[in-house]
C-alpha cells in the first residue's frame, strides 16, 4: 500500500532516480505524488531511463516506457491527486490503467513484477487472500508451489505455455491484441463456453480460479439425465388448480410447457453424451421398487395425485422413453424372480414388482477436464489456478474490458484485456459479479452491491462399500453380471433418493437444502444419517444393518451446491429455476450465466455465445476429449500390449482416458523408474502412480488434484486417499521440481482438505457444529470448518 507523506514536489524532483523502474516504483511507494506536473517533471529529469508517451490530465497519470524494457517491470504504482493508479510500462503499450480509482489509504493494489511475486511467495502472502477470507477452505486448495514447466498431453499447450499465452494478452494495447471473450470459472459451464466460443473461431480465455470441476462440477450424482423429477413437476404444476386461479389458465400450460421444454432439450443433451462421448458417459438400468400399489406416506413430490404411481409407473416411463425418440435402452417390468437375479440384495418377496428406466452415468470431474481440454486443443487459452481479483473497466463508459488476475500458483498477477466478460461461477457467480461494484462510489453504498441472482441448494451424497448394489462384472470377456441402481421415488420429505454403482461403490444421494455455498465439502451428520437411514426400506434384512449400525462402512461423503437462478427482484421465498439464466449489466457489459444442470452444460454454453456472435453452433458435433483411438476393444489391446497391468485397471484406463489411455501407459515407458510407474498408489483401487506424472501434464498443480479429481480416490474412500497422499505427493515433487519446504506444504493442505470428507472416525458433522457453528449459512444444522483447519 501506498504510504501518506507531505514532501514538497520540489523535494520529490531533487531526489535522484537513476536506471531501473524499480527505484522510480519505490519513491512512489514512500512518497506522495501530490500532482500529474510532479509526476511528469520527475520523469523527464531522467531521460536515460524513462521516455514520457503521454499524460492525461483527465486521469492524472503519465504513461511511460523503459528502455530496455524489461518483463519484469510491468506496472508503476503511483498515487496523483489522491488517487491509486497503475501505470503500464514498455513498449507498445498506449493506454492507462486505473483500478476502481481507489483512495491511496486503500490496500490491495497489485505489485505485478516477477521479482515482488516471489518476494511474496516467500514471505507466504497471497494477492488472493482476502477473498479467502470469505472462504476459508480456499486458503487449501492453492500452495503457491512455482511448479517447474512439464509438457502438456500430445495436441494441447502446457499449463505453463497457457500462461505465457495469456501473459502476451497484457501487452498488446490494441483492440485487435484483445481477447473476443474472457470466460471466468471453469466448471461444465465455464470450460463449455470456452469450447464452444474457440470453435467458433472466436480468441477466448478462460480461467478458473481452483482446478477444473474443484466445486459444484465433481460434487454431483455422476447422473446425465434427462429430467424424470422436472417432468413430474411440469405435470404437478398443470394439476394444481391454485396455479390456474392465481396465474391463469393460459399461464399454467405456457409454463407446463416450457418445462417439458426443457425435459426435451435433456434429452438432446443426453443423446449427444452417449452417442458422441461413449468413452466418458454409459448407460445404466435404474431400479423403481413398489411395495404397494399407492404410494401415500408420503406421495411422490409431497403431491397427492401422484400416490396411484405404482399402477402407472411402466407407462410413465414409456412415455420418458418417448421424449428421447426411444434412443435410449427401453424401459421394462422386473417381476420377483428377475429381482432375485438381477438385484438379490432386495427383498423381493415384500416387493409388488419393479419398474427399470435408463438414465447415462459418468465420472462428472473427467467429463469436466475433458472439456476444458478440448477447449484448449481448439485454441482457447485456458487455464487453472488462475483468479480474477479486479476488473478493468474503461473510466468514461464504465464498460469491463477485461480483469487483473493472479496465477496462485506463483503468486504473480497480471491483466487480460477482452471485449466481453463472462461469469460462469456456478453457486459462487454473486461473488464474481460483486467485482463489477465500483469502489469509487462507496459513499453510495448501495451501489456497491449487486442483488443475487443465484441461490446455492446444497447436496449430500454418501458412498459405502460396493457390494450393496449389483456391480458390473466380466469374466473372461463376456459380461457375467449388469449394474443396476435404484431410485426411492417417495423418501420420508417427499426428495428422490438415487442409491447407483460408480467406480465399484454404492453412492446414495442427494438432498436438497438452500443455504451458502462453500469450498469444502464437508457434509453434515444429520444428512448422511438421514440418508443411511432412508436407504435400507428396501433391501433384505440382513442387509439394513450395512445402512444404519456399520458407520465404518460410510467410506467418504461430500456436499456439493447447485446453483439455482432466481430473478433478483424477487421475492425471497420465490421459487427458484432449474433452467438457466444469462444476464448482462447494462453499464459493465458484463454477461453471467446462472442455474442449469450437468446434463445441459453444451445447451447452456450455446446459448451464452449465441448472445455474442451470429457464427452458427456446431458443437453438438463435437466429439470431447479422449474420443479419438476410442473403441469397445481398447481395454483389451491395453492389456494385450501391457500384460502387467491388471483387467480392472486397463477398464479404468479406458473409461477414464479413453484413446488417451495409450499416453497413460507410454508414460510407464519413457520414465527410467517405468518399472515403479505401474503400480498401484492404493492397494484394491485401479489407480496407477503413471496417471499422477500424467495427471500434471494434465494441468494437476496440487495434491489434492489427484486425489480429488484425476483420480477420484477421496470421493469414494477418505483413507484410502490419505493413505495414497504422501506416495502422491512425492511423485509430484519430482515432476514438478517442487522445494522440500512447498511439498511438505502440499501434504498439509491435501490432508486438510480430504480429511473434510466424511468417512470412518470423520470429526466432520454435529459434533464441530455444535462446536463452532458456520456463520454463512441461515441453517443451523451446517458443518464448521473440519478439525485440520482449525488447527
């Protein structure tokens, strides 16, 4: 921050500035510029050192350049007419520019040099920190490590050159230097606008400012599906005759039909998934169980004319088949002898019959990377661990030209000029648009906030052992027995329950509670009882106890938060939509994008760069990342040319990377420790060590990376993950020339943030609730911040 003294102007001018800017940037830190004239007359007295461009008596500050110019010198802070100004330095660059005109008491001006960056890194300050205040569990998701460059995955720049890439943005002045479009986050939204615009020609940047999918894009029920629950709604919402008193008949049917609208925009969506991206999504049989023939304790979705659902449950999902154009496998009725030998661990002799549909399932945080690489592929700079912290905007418009940003890998900062701005925060998006608050009417308080748009409904899921649900098994090349999941229609408040098979576990989810989002994903005890305890009315006896009296058996659990759009002059108990909402702030240009669901996540990116060019759409013929070398055989030539690698994990090789998993096992080859590389980093998951070295090239900059998303080991076992914590860090230290010091950082952070799962001996749920309660949230039954933080 800039420090207030009152030197005459004469007594500035006598001081002596001789060759670096870095002297020049020290005196404007320790001295108060009190006048442009001042500024100027300083910078001629050194003609050697400094070239005066131009002063704008407007903005009262010079522009200035350095001959040689140097890279590390970028900006000089100086305070004139007491106002915080950063002046771009170096050739080529004509324009000025002015974060927010704050006063020069204000902190938090970005010192962008290399060496500052470093200085700060070392001292462990973060430009960032003070939106970690906010969140405190983003303080783990970053260390700044200053990672040594690695290639990037064949086709596709290195994190490192994405960088460099959007560096060279900072110095072009020109319009035609300037990016067509900056995307910020980079979740399913995010990474989806940023394919769609770069193939559409468009230069587009995207940044994100934790890893691909680190938020809402992992935390979800691994489902791409077309819309039961919305369907049911429309319908609900059409039966109701307080919809038709209160809206109108006309009313109601237009939004019954928008609703099934967007039921059928699912499906599309769900058909692209399936038939363009086989190597990430698949079909899975889900299971509906009836006990009775009503169903009254309660009825499905709290409404009463849906309790005859068992007597037309099979026409209900023909009619679901119909909406796809029966592109999906059919619907069909499992009497008791086929439950006893598709899905033994029912109860089928209580059971009336059930009722199976089709819905696609997928690794939700792979799908999410193979997006933001197939972006990348294209052109798009994008990158992770990159943060916005200010916008800049033009002074006489107010319009955002782009934003400052800090890469927290490195600590260092630097601006992205563009010519439309995107917020794709998913639940987070309020915050990201609370920059677009000028700071300079403070005085006008209310001008400083932004009404939300975006209410944040938060999901527990819970994973348990494998054997609960019927797994896909294979013997000798021929399929012995198919997954099978289960959907509980009707739970005790009314909620759908998926109890599904994924990467060989049970995963049960979700609930439904609004409240604030947060980074970690801590989920509360109540719900993870609540949902144990709902889980097992439908399975045998002897298996309940598996549900209720084995918490060792909860291997992890996780709460994620969907971000669902509301009008922000609404009322506060208004019902919020499911479907999305793209706005744009009539002074700062500013577009954001709000609501939607994984399964629409191209729909929405379409939609949002259809408002910025008139190039037609053409990415529903866009096959993602990994599809390329993709075939049903590929499992099997992998462990024909690899016979070391085991069956299971030449499956995960392939249903991860798809055609890629031949960079995967080349990685064994070129490394000269390739005889370590194919083990596996926990005994019994089918994860290798190779995927971590690979898994760097893939943009992986933190531990908790792989653990969380490249490989999903803390999603489906919490010790398992810190079990293969250290054997991952070390892999990773080698590859990206960590310090001892920044790799022994990253163990304590990783550990801190998995140890914020649930799992066995978890001490996250009403015990640090009770404890100390989290203060963002309106529930009172919210986790605090997990045991590790607080220490």
């Amino acid at each position: 921050s800039l420090h207030h003294h009152s030197p005459s102007s004469s007594g500035l001018l006598r001081s002596s500035v001789t060759a670096p800017i870095m002297t020049l940037r020290t005196m404007a830190s320790q001295r108060h510029i009190r006048s442009h004239a001042a500024l100027c007359n300083l910078l001629h007295r050194n003609p050697s050192s400094f070239q005066l461009l131009s002063v704008s008596k407007m903005a009262s500050v010079a522009i200035v350049s350095k001959t040689p110019f140097s890279a590390s010198s970028r900006y000089l802070v100086v305070t004139t007419n007491g106002r915080q100004c950063a002046v771009k330095v170096g050739p080529s660059r004509s324009q000025t520019r002015t974060f927010f005109g704050s006063s020069s008491r204000n902190q938090g001006h970005h010192q962008q040099s290399s060496s500052n960056s470093n200085s700060s890194s070392q001292n462990g300050q973060s430009h960032y920190s003070r939106f970690e205040r906010g969140d405190p569990g983003l303080k783990w998701t970053a260390t700044i490590s200053n990672p040594a460059s690695v290639s990037g995955p064949e086709g596709v720049p290195s994190r490192t050159e994405q960088v460099e890439n959007l560096k060279k943005n900072d110095s072009q002045e020109d319009e035609e230097g300037m990016y067509d479009v900056l995307v910020i986050g980079g979740g399913a939204t995010g990474a989806g606008i940023a394919m769609d615009a770069s193939h559409r020609g468009l230069k587009t940047a995207c940044i994100e400012r934790g890893d691909f999918a680190s938020e809402t894009s992992s935390r979800s029920t691994k489902l791409i599906w077309a819309g039961l629950k919305y369907m049911g709604t429309a319908v609900a919402s059409l039966m109701t005759p307080q919809n038709h008193w209160q809206h109108g008949t006309v009313q109601t049917v237009k939004d019954f039909f928008g609703e099934l609208k967007m039921v059928l925009n699912c499906h599309l969506e769900r058909h692209y998934m399936t038939t363009k991206n086989k190597h990430l999504c698949h079909w899975i049989p889900i299971a509906v169980p009836f006990k009775s023939w009503t169903m009254t304790e309660p009825p499905p979705m709290n409404f009463t004319p849906f309790c005859i659902f068992p007597m037309v449950a099979p026409a209900v999902f023909k009619a679901y088949d119909a909406l796809s154009g029966f592109s999906c496998p059919p619907s069909y009725v499992m009497g008791a002898n086929g439950l006893k030998q598709y899905f033994p661990q029912l109860d089928a002799d209580k059971l009336k019959y059930c009722s199976v549909f089709y819905e696609a399932q997928h690794n939700d945080a792979r799908t999410n990377l193979a997006i933001a690489m197939t972006a990348a592929a294209q052109g798009a700079h994008i990158c992770n661990y990159v943060a916005a912290t200010e916008l800049i905007r033009d002074e006489q418009t107010g319009q955002v030209q782009g934003a400052t940003v800090v890469d927290r890998m490195t600590n260092e900062s630097f601006s992205i000029r563009a010519k439309q701005v995107v917020f794709a925060g998913g639940p987070f998006t309020d915050g990201l648009r609370q920059l677009e608050a000028n700071p300079s009417d403070s005085a006008k308080k209310a001008s400083t906030k932004v009404k939300p748009a975006v209410r944040g409904a938060s999901g527990t899921h819970v994973v348990l052992p494998g054997h609960l649900v019927p797994q896909k098994k294979v013997e000798g090349g021929k399929q012995q027995q198919q997954a099978m999941g289960l959907l509980d229609p009707a739970t005790s408040d009314g909620r759908f329950l998926f109890i599904l098979p994924w990467l060989g576990h049970t995963l049960i989810g979700t609930t439904d509670k609004k409240c604030d989002a947060q980074t970690l994903p801590s989920a509360p005890q109540n719900e993870i009882n609540w949902i144990l305890q709902e889980s097992c009315k439908y399975w045998k006896e002897e298996l309940k106890p598996e549900f209720t009296n084995k918490p060792e058996n909860v291997l992890s659990a996780w709460r994620g938060w969907r971000p669902l759009a509301v009008d922000p002059h609404a009322e506060p108990d208004a019902p919020v939509s499911r479907d999305h909402v793209i706005s744009q702030n009539p002074v700062t240009k500013c577009w954001f994008i709000a609501g939607g669901k994984w399964t629409t996540w191209r729909e929405m990116a379409q939609d949002v760069v259809d408002k910025m060019t008139t190039r037609p759409c053409d990415t529903l013929n866009v096959a993602l990342w990994g599809s390329e070398g993709y075939s049903e055989t590929l499992a099997a030539q992998l462990r024909h040319k690899y016979p070391v690698l085991d069956q299971d994990v030449c499956d995960h090789l392939v249903s991860t990377y798809g055609g890629r998993a031949w960079e995967v096992c080349s990685v064994m080859e070129q490394s000269p420790k390739h005889h370590q590389l194919h083990q596996r980093l926990v005994q019994d998951f089918p994860y290798l060590e190779a995927e971590v070295i690979y898994a760097c090239r893939e943009y992986a900059c933190n531990v908790e990376d792989v653990l969380s998303r490249r490989t999903r080991l803390a999603y489906l076992n919490r010790e398992a993950a810190l079990q293969a914590l250290p054997r991952v860090a070390q892999l990773m230290s080698q590859e990206l020339k960590w310090t001892e010091s920044v790799e022994q950082h990253q163990i304590h952070a990783a550990r801190a943030y998995v140890e914020s799962y649930g799992g066995p001996s978890s001490d996250v749920g009403l015990d640090i609730a009770a404890d100390r309660p989290t203060t963002t949230s309106a529930d009172n039954d919210q986790p605090a911040t997990p045991i590790m933080m607080r220490q």
